[in-house]
C-alpha cells in the first residue's frame, strides 16, 4: 500500500514523468493530451526523420497542429527523442506502436516486442506500463508479463501493467483522445487502479474492466463488430446490384425503424489501420484453441473483394461505350482510406489502381492530402482536379469522399461516374452520369 500510495501521489500532482512509444497517429495525440494535463512527456520513435520534424515543430499527424505542438515544447512539457534512455526517468510508459498483418494474415507484433525489450533494461520499482497498441487477447499477460519481469521485479506487487486499447479515429472532429471514454484493464486490480487513475487525469471518462485480457478483447470486439456488419452490408451492395435496386435507398428507409436497425453503409472496401486489420488477429488467436471463426473471416472475404466489385463495375461502363479497359482512361478521386485524412494504409483504392495497371488501363489520381503514391515500380502524382482532367477521362471513380472536392464540377465535367461512397446523392442534374456502387 506504501508503495502504491507513492505513484498515485506523483499521478495526482502531475509530477510523473511519463514516456510514450510511438509517435503516430496514436502516439503523438496521446503525448499532447498528456502534456496538455501539466505532465512531462518524452516522446519516443525510431523514426529519426519524423522525430527531426517535430523536433522543429512540424507535426507528423493531421490532428496535432503543428501551433499545439510547438506550444507543448515551448512550455517544457514534450520533447521528442530516437534515445531509449529517458525511460529510466519515466514513472509512466505508453506503448502507442504499430501492429500490422504479415502477408499471411498473421499478426506481427515484433514493434511490442522490440519495445518491451527496451523497456526491460530501464524498469523500475513503481513505474506503470500500459499497452495501447490493438493485438490479440493474451498478449499483455503472456508476452509482456514475463520479459519485463525477468529483471526480478513483478507485475502487480513492484511495477503495474495494462491494456489500454486506442480508440483514434483520424479525422473526427467530434471524438478526439480527451472526450472518448477510454477502457482499462490490468494485470492484477492493483495495476487496473493504477492505470485508471493516470489516464483519468487527462481523459474525461476512464472505463475500468476485470482484466487485461478482457481490455485487448473490447478493441478486437469493436472493429469486429464494424468489419461482420460492412461486411454485411457490401454483401447487399452487391445484392441490390443484381437486382437492380439502390442500396443506398433502401439502407436510408430501413434507417427509418426507431429500434432493431443501425445503418452501415458500403463502400469499396475497408481501410485504415484497424477495421481491416483486428479481426484477423482474433481469428488467428482462435486458430490456436482449434476453433475456426467463420463469420468474421467471411464478413472479411466480402470486404477484400470489393475493390474486384469496383473494377466490375468500370468494365462494364467502359463495355457500355464500347471501350476496352486496356487503354482506357482512369480518373480516380480520393486515395487516403477515409474523407479529409492523409491516411493511405489499407486503403481499397490503391487496390482499385493496382488492379486497373493490372489490366494496362491509363490511371491517375488527385488527392489534396496524397501527393504521390508508389505501387510496385510505378510511381503516380496526384493530378489537379479540374473540368479538363476529368473531360479528358474514360471514366471517374470517386473512392474517398473528401469535403474539398467540388462535386458539381465532378458531376458536370465528366463523361461518366463510379460513385462508391453516395456523395454525388444530392446531384440531380447529371443523373445519368453517376453510376452508384
């Protein structure tokens, strides 16, 4: 208890010093956040690049401006660093590092455990860990557990050790790091306390659960949830296609029903770095207890094959006036996976323009947040979106519904439209242009 009471002293006057791992789009909101709190914040990445640029005040992250950032270095409550060696001065250590999907579908954790390797040669008595990194049930107890304790200190009784699954979504002005409730789980009640109390410190609503096991489950359970009901409802995309029907009449009237319906709503495939990616880590952690969760991978099969659903559908405009793919082109519009973000990881339209160089069609692009992409040896730039690129296309394919694109220029100046996301809905001038997905 003595020894408690000494970490909740430092959490409490904001005198703990806390050091975060990863200076993504997870890590660098987290370390404002806490810094915004009155807490020192040393933020760590390997990225000897990125850390250059915000070491001069230039933010790596959308949602960070550059002014906030500058404003928590000038204060002395955030520095940047690639050096390891300020964990020895943390009471408080984040873990905000990337978890991809290997190409077999795998997860890779090695970024955890590069850190926690790092972590163990700078742990101390007291000191709090948390994981926010998404990965599969078990890992925080399993894997993280036993390396930080083969120094001899244990979890629970001399340092304290949680989950804290991140729940970023780039872009949302609404829901940012301070006002998501944040859920909580530790190894040992002692570690959930702990942890509970620091994150209260900076984030409105702190949401404790049993265990760690039980944190990292609620994160998978989350975008398992979004990917199985996407999923479905690509699924009648492709239905309501068939039988010609607009899909996105009927999710709009069946959105009407006061109770038992919640709309989701197609599109050409799932990006970002969780929808696409967390469900295969609770599939391949199931694999390990002999069991086969068959509706999370069949919800993911639909949505790997959207993109496959969007070319379909640019044959067939182009068959319609008598083009061949080969030749023909590609204007797409939009790359990040999401409107007004710079994000392109996972996004479907980089699989859109692979497919479409696949079949030797002539693809560009705009995006006012990508200015160049690279697949494979083929470099593209983004191109201006004006009234003579798109005349000068076979086809537009609207992927990324972006705010700034100017849709009545779109729908006027083009010779034909693939709308995969609804935007050009309230259109009504060119209708004969626009095909929906």
């Amino acid at each position: 208890m003595i020894a408690i009471m000494k970490i909740e002293k430092l959490i409490k006057t904001r005198k703990a010093r806390v050091a975060v791992i990863g200076l993504g789009y997870v890590g660098l909101p987290l370390a404002m956040e806490i810094a915004r709190a009155g807490f020192h914040v040393s933020g760590i990445d390997i990225d000897e690049k990125k850390v250059s640029g915000i070491k001069k005040g230039i933010s790596p992250v959308l949602d960070v401006p550059d002014k906030e950032l500058r404003a928590a270095m000038d204060k002395g409550l955030f520095e940047a660093t690639t050096d390891f060696s300020v964990l020895a001065k943390a009471d408080a250590v984040s873990i905000c590092v990337p978890t991809p999907l290997r190409k077999t579908r795998d997860p890779d954790i090695s970024y955890i455990v590069a850190a926690v390797e790092k972590i163990k040669n700078f742990i101390k008595q007291q000191q709090l860990i948390v994981l926010e990194s998404t990965t599969y049930p078990g890992t925080t107890r399993e894997l993280i557990m036993p390396t930080l304790e083969m120094g001899g200190l244990k979890a629970g009784k001399d340092f304290y050790l949680a989950f804290s699954p991140e729940r970023i979504d780039p872009g949302n002005k609404h829901f940012m790091t301070k006002n998501t409730p944040k859920v909580v789980g530790g190894i040992s009640d002692a570690c959930t306390k702990i942890a509970a109390l620091f994150y209260s410190q900076f984030i409105e609503n702190v949401v404790p659960v049993k265990t760690a096991d039980a944190a990292e489950m609620v994160k998978l359970l989350e975008n398992t949830f979004r990917s199985v009901n996407i999923g479905l409802v690509n699924e009648m995309a492709i239905i309501c296609n068939k039988l010609n029907i607009d899909v996105w009449e009927v999710i709009d009237a069946a959105a009407t029903k006061p109770f038992g319906f919640m709309p989701f709503y197609p599109g050409p495939g799932l990006g970002g770095h969780c929808i696409p990616i967390d469900p295969h880590y609770l599939s391949w952690k199931l694999k390990e207890l002999n069991y086969n969760a068959r509706f999370i991978e069949l919800a993911g099969e639909v949505n790997t094959h959207m993109p496959e659903f969007v070319l379909d559908k640019i044959v067939d405009v182009l068959n319609k006036k008598k083009k061949s793919l080969k030749g023909a082109k590609v204007f797409v519009l939009g790359i990040s996976y999401k409107k007004d973000i710079d994000d392109m990881r996972e996004s479907p339209a980089l699989d859109i323009i692979g497919l479409l160089l696949g079949k030797e069609a002539i693809v560009s692009y705009t995006d006012p947040y990508v200015p160049a992409i690279k697949l494979k040896d083929i470099k593209l730039n983004s191109s201006r979106l004006t009234p003579d690129t798109l005349k000068k296309a076979d086809c537009v394919v609207l992927v990324t519904d972006h705010s700034s694109f100017d849709y009545e220029m779109i729908a006027t100046h083009s010779k034909v439209i693939i709308d995969t996301r609804n935007a050009l809905k309230k259109i009504n001038s060119h209708r004969g242009k626009i095909i929906k997905l």
